[in-house]
C-alpha cells in the first residue's frame, strides 16, 4: 500500500500492480518470515536471462527515487 501511494505521488498515476513469474526472492522471504510484506520492483528491462537482455536506463532514476521516499516513510 506505502509503495503505490509514493508511486502516485511521485508520477501521479495509478501504478500497475500485478503478478507475474519474477521476484522469487519476494518468496523465498515470506516462507522464511511469514507475514512479511514484500513487493518487487524495478527498471524496465527485456528479455531478461537471455543473451538480449536489455535495461532502460532511463527507468532506474525513477526506480532509485520510488525506492528512496518508500525507506523514508518508513523510518
């Protein structure tokens, strides 16, 4: 809920919330510590774990700050 208030307050938009096959980690986490709330995100990349991968990196500054004020409201 934190990370998509910042999100809408940061691009003034909804974010796109979804599931999809990535962020293992965000499991193996919550199996360890149960009722851990855990989000994956970020830059735009393609073709992920192929020879083609590519990141934007004009999608990490935005990451960097969504990730920056989420750790600030939380502390």
């Amino acid at each position: 809920k934190l990370a998509c208030e910042v999100y809408k307050e940061i691009n003034k938009e909804e974010p796109e919330v979804s599931a999809i096959h990535a962020g293992l980690e965000c499991g193996m986490f919550q199996e360890k510590y149960p009722g851990l709330k855990c989000i994956s995100v970020g830059p735009y990349l393609t073709d992920v774990h192929s020879p083609k991968e590519t990141l934007y990196l004009s999608t990490v500054p935005g990451i960097y700050e969504l990730l920056v004020k989420i750790i600030e409201r939380i502390q």
